[in-house]
C-alpha cells in the first residue's frame, strides 16, 4: 500500500477500498494521513462502503487482510444481493515479484508468507498461482456484472497469465489480456503530447519553499496558457493547474519537501528556470532539485506499459532510455541514472533518469533549457517517427518555438499495404 490510490480516491470524490496483508503498512499509512479508516473484518467494510455510498461521502477505507478475500466477499454480495459495490478495480500488489514476497497469496497469513519464502519457495509459488486464479475468477465474474477492473502496470495480468487464469481477450491472440493497461485506457495518449510526471525537491527542506514553489508553478501554467496553448493540451493544462493549487491542502508530503506535477516541455522548463530565478533572488531559503519519474514521456524503454502504444516495433528496444541517459549527462546534469526493471520487473524495461540542482546560477538556468527541452523531446520525436498522430503535432510545435530543433517525420504508409506486405511475406 503506497497510499496514493487512497489519497487519489479521496481528491477525486471516490470511496476507495485498498486491502493490504501487512498491518504494519496499513498503520504506516494511516497514521501519515494518506489512509482515512480502516478495519480487518470484512462484514464491516461492506457495511462502510454501502453506507458511504449511500451519502455519497468520499472516503479511502483499508482493509487489513488479503485482496483476494475482498474481491470474493464483493462477489458474494453481488451474487446474494445483486448489489455492485465496486465500480473501478485494479490490482497493486508488487506482481513485478510474485515469488519473493510481493505478492501474499490467500491461503496464508502475511508471516506465513514470508516464513514459506525462507523455508519452501517452491511450495510458496504454487500457493501464488493458485491464489492469483482465484483472484481472476471473482473479478471475471465482477466484470461481467459491470466492474471496469484494468491493469495498473505491475504485470498482474501477466502473472496472471502465466499462473493459468483466465485473462485472455476472447478472439484475440495470445497476446491480447481481456483488460486494458492504465496507460492506454487510463493515462490515454499523454505522454506522446509530452506530459509526464515532472518533479521537484526544495533542498532546503523548509515546508514554506514548496508552498512557494507550488505557486510558481501555478503562475507558469497560467502564464503559459493565457499565450495561447493548443487546444489539444488545454485539458491537461486546466487539471493539472488545479491539482498544484490544491496540492498543499491534501498534505501529501512525507520526508523531503517534494512535488510532482505533470508538465509538458514547455511548462517543465519555464517552470525550472522561474524555480531558479526564485532561488537566486532569495525568494526561495535554498536550492531546488528537478527531476521526473522514469515512467514518464521518454525515460522509460517498456513495451507492457510506458511504451506499450508505441506501434512500429521499436517498443522492444532500449534506445529512447540510452539516449536520454547519454543525453542528459552531456546536457550538464547533477546525476543521471540507467537501470533495469522497475514496475514491470527485471529484464521486462530499461530506464534512464536524472536530476538536476537549480543554485540560482546563469549556468544551472542555461543547462535547464537544455536538458528538460532535450528530455521531453527525445521520447515525443521517437513517438512520432512511430506514426503518433499526437506526437508528430508536439514535436512540430516544439520546432516552431525552437528553430533550432530539427526532426525528421515518418512517412506515412496506408495500413492496408502494409498488411498485404505482411500477408505475403
Ligand atoms: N502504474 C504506476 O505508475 C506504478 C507506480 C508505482 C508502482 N507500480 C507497481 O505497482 C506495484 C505496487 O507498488 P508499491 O510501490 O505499492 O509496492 P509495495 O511492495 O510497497 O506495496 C505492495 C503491497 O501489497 C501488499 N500485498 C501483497 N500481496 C497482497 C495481497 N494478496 N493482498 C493484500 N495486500 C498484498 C504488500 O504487503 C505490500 O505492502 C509494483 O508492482 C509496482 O511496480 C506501478
């Protein structure tokens, strides 16, 4: 339980139930703030979210115990009642690890787990197959009902698969699952208009400097839109300026004074530089750091999720994260990082990610035009050499403010050629 979907729920007007087996977790989360209620017995979380339903109250309850056995009492509510408590589902267990302790299957307690991890691994990943079938089975059956269940990018359908479960698209190849990833269905085409998890730290560790820089941020978004933004991006520009006003109420920091915001290029930079000119004029108690999530527009090589709609066949390489690696660290970067894994498992994606320390210097102002201008574009030009239609229109804006920036187009081949090509191959 990381306690975002909790949080995410709540700001969002949801009810959301996150079930985790280790109380130790849950209390963490609860006590932070990010988790509102919770209880172990599963009558009484049914009566919560029915009575919460009822008055339209949004809450995040945790439930103390295992998914599977929630999604089996949801089911049995359903088949006894004929009442759907559950509208949207998802499953975040560290399904990237199944066997080594990332996902507890139900037929054992949280400490049976681990002491079966040390004594029988083997026994163990039986257990967990087992145990992700009967997952399946309830919420095959809760989507029948009406449940719009999809896959939240920690290879759940994946291991799903390959325990046996039913998640095959009906008619489809083999390839295809029955549900959606988030990235397609949730995220929709985002990162190929160049928005992506942009994120800062304020080095002096003062709440006061992320309260401020929440601001710059804001009057940047603004500042942009009021000059005039496509319309194709206006939406992401009004939800994201609304979420950095409201982003110091919901009081989501633990530890570091830090902020994500999704930005596109144009946005990362201006708002890096306004960062910068706010700690050179003492505006700011100390130095900011700027970074961004590798799951992000060009950070991440991962064809089952960060580039699982890039279609031309490149989503099996690794150069999108090579390239920004080498790139940034040319750019003048503080640190730069190239690693494997992460999310969707070791050997499955490659990442490439950096930060970059805004002193108040000529120099760190100059290398954040470089290396954020640099940084989004890299992944929007190789979105748009795929045949991304929202890509190729991002990447032509960028040429128009930057003269500079040169990047070829792909040619566009009619779909039905290249499917008789492939035909008679
Ligand atoms: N889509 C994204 O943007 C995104 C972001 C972060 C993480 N992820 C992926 O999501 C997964 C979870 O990430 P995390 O950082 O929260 O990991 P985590 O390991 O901190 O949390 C997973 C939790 O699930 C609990 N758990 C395991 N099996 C359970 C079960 N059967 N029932 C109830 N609880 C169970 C564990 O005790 C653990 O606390 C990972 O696979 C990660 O790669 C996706």
């Amino acid at each position: 339980m990381s306690g975002a979907q909790a949080k995410a729920a709540v700001v969002c007007g949801c009810i959301g139930v996150v079930a985790e087996v280790s109380k130790e977790a849950l209390l963490k989360r609860h006590k932070q703030g990010w988790l509102e209620e919770y209880t172990d017995d599963l009558e009484v979380l049914v009566r919560r979210i029915r009575e919460a339903r009822t008055k339209k109250q949004a809450t995040s309850i945790g439930y103390q115990g295992n998914v599977v056995n929630v999604w089996e009492r949801l089911l049995r509510e359903y088949e006894t009642t004929g009442e759907l408590l559950v509208d949207l589902g998802s499953d975040q267990t560290s399904c990237h690890n199944p066997f080594s302790g990332g996902y507890c299957p139900v037929q054992l307690t949280f400490d049976q787990a681990e002491e079966m991890l040390i004594k029988n691994p083997n026994k163990l990943k039986t257990l967990v197959q087992e145990s992700l079938r009967r997952q399946v089975v309830a919420i095959n059956k809760l989507s029948d009902a009406g449940l719009f269940f999809w896959d939240y990018g920690n290879a759940f359908l994946l291991e799903a698969r390959r325990a046996g479960a039913d998640v095959g698209a009906v008619g489809a190849d083999s390839i295809k699952f029955r549900y959606p990833s988030y990235v397609q269905d949730i995220m929709g085409d985002i990162f190929s208009l160049g928005f992506g998890p942009f994120r800062w730290v304020c080095a002096s560790g003062d709440p006061t400097d992320l309260q401020k820089t929440d601001e710059i941020a804001c009057e940047v978004l603004q500042a942009i839109c009021e000059e005039g933004i496509p319309e194709r991006i206006r939406q992401q520009y009004t939800d994201n300026m609304k979420w950095i006003r409201q982003a110091g109420e919901h009081k989501l920091v633990v530890g570091s004074q830090a902020r994500i915001l999704y930005s596109d290029q144009v946005g990362r930079v201006r708002i890096a530089q306004a960062f910068n000119d706010a700690v050179r004029t003492g505006k700011l108690k100390g130095p900011v750091v700027v970074s961004r999530d590798h799951h992000d527009v060009s950070g991440t090589d991962s064809p089952f999720r960060e580039t699982s709609n890039v279609d031309d066949g490149s989503a099996f390489t690794a150069d999108m994260a090579v390239q920004n690696f080498v790139g940034d660290s040319i750019r003048g970067a503080t640190w730069v990082s190239l690693h494997n894994g992460g999310g969707v498992g070791w050997g499955e994606a490659i990442n490439g990610g950096f930060g970059l320390l805004l002193d108040g210097s000529e120099d760190a102002n100059y290398r954040a035009s470089l290396i954020l201008n640099w940084d989004v574009s890299n992944g929007v030009a190789r979105r748009a050499w795929s045949g991304n239609e929202n890509a190729e229109s991002t990447i032509l804006r960028s040429m128009t403010l930057d003269r500079r920036l040169k990047v070829t187009f792909p040619h566009h081949a009619d779909p039905s050629l290249v499917a008789r090509a492939l035909d008679q191959a």
